[in-house]
C-alpha cells in the first residue's frame, strides 16, 4: 500500500456544486496533516492543517477520520477559481523527516 | 515581505553541465526541502535540512548534491550524473514537527 493515495479525477463539477476528495494514508502513527492547493504551473500553497478531527474555513472543511486512516477535503458552492490540483500531506510521526505528499486530485469547475 | 526565493525561474543545461538552483528563506525556519515535480506527477524528495551543516537523502537523491552552510539557505546542484533533468524544482521551508512546509515558486529545468 502506498504511504498517501489520492483518487487523481479529474473530478469535473458545475459551478454551486458540493465535492468532496479523500485521501488515505498508511501510517497509523501520522499526527498531522495538511492540504495544499496547485494551480497549473505553480507551486503548491497551504490551504489547510488539520491536526485533531477537522477544521472549516468558509467554504472549505477538512476531516479527519483516525480509525480508517483518511482525510477529506469538502468544497461547498464550488467557483470557477477553485479549479486546481489539490494535494494531500501527511507528517510520519517521526521527528527530522519531510512531509508525505500524495499525488493530487484534480478539480476542474466549469460554468 | 516573508518568503522563500528560487531562482532562475528557468534554467536550461547542456549535456554534461552542472547547474546550480537557488533557494533563499527569510522565515526563520530550521528545516528546508528540496522536492521535484514531473508533469503530471506527485512531488518526489530529492534532500531535506534538519539544521545548518546537516542533510539527508531523500527518496530520488541520486545524481543530486545539496548544502546547508547558512540557515537561510539550501542550494541545489543538478550534476551531470542526472541524466534526466527535466523537470519543476521546488523548495520549501518549515517551522519544525508537525508544522507545515511552504513552498517558492520553483525553478523549471530543461535540457538544451
């Protein structure tokens, strides 16, 4: 099994729309985790940590299920802008190393 | 303002070349990164800095040489052993445990 799997998409919604991304990851000791948002061509920014249950920042909400070792990632009222990759990260619980990026799961929001 | 500074934003290298990518951070963080990026594809670690005059191997370390003599700073060399460049070279910082990495704006590397 691989450290951190993300489904690719691309997932293709309509504006207004509700999606949602998982991302599993394989070690049972991780204490946190984190998404990151790429556009075409750019680097990755941060778009939220989640270290306990979850956390909300308007439109987006991330969660955090320990027991079946996965994160979510939910956007409400898609826009246009949200068009991206989004990239799971997850800290292996061991001091000194990087974090564990998955692949990334593509969002295209069309109008 | 607060950040980290790649440069060249693109870089182009001759067979048998080695080249230099620069990473610069003034966040005062002890950690620093150095990940590559092939379209389509995840982020792969080629060496990360715990602290200054300290690094280690990352996944993809191969034909890759890094040093860390000052804590703002983490340069890359792409040596001639590497013989598939091509690709998008990002850096990044971090506070510590725990914390999350912030990332420049990258370098692309092209084969001439």
């Amino acid at each position: 099994r691989k450290e951190v799997e993300q489904d690719p998409g691309p997932f293709n919604v309509p504006e207004g729309a509700t999606v949602a991304f998982n991302c599993t990851y394989s070690n049972s000791a991780s204490q946190s985790f984190f998404w990151y948002r790429q556009d075409c061509r750019k680097e990755p920014k941060l778009l939220m940590s989640v270290y306990s249950s979850g956390n909300e920042d308007g439109r987006f909400t991330a969660q955090l299920n320990r027991a079946s070792q996965y994160i979510s990632l939910l956007i409400r009222d898609s826009k246009l802008s949200d068009s991206a990759t989004y990239l799971c990260a997850v800290n292996p619980n061991q001091a000194g190393t990087a974090l564990i990026f998955g692949k990334g799961t593509t969002l295209s929001v069309s109008s | 303002d607060g950040g980290i500074t790649q440069s060249p934003k693109y870089l182009f290298r001759k067979e048998g070349q080695n080249v230099t990518l620069s990473c610069e951070q003034n966040l005062n963080h002890d950690a620093m990164y150095w990940y590559r990026q092939d379209p389509g594809q995840g982020l792969r670690l080629i060496y990360y800095s715990q602290i200054v005059n300290d690094f280690q191997k990352g996944d993809i370390a191969e034909g890759y040489s890094v040093s860390r003599e000052k804590k703002e700073s983490f340069p890359l060399t792409v040596t001639s052993a590497q013989k598939n460049p091509t690709a998008f070279y990002l850096c990044a910082s971090g506070d510590g445990y725990n914390q999350p990495q912030h990332f420049g704006d990258g370098t692309r590397l092209s084969i001439l």
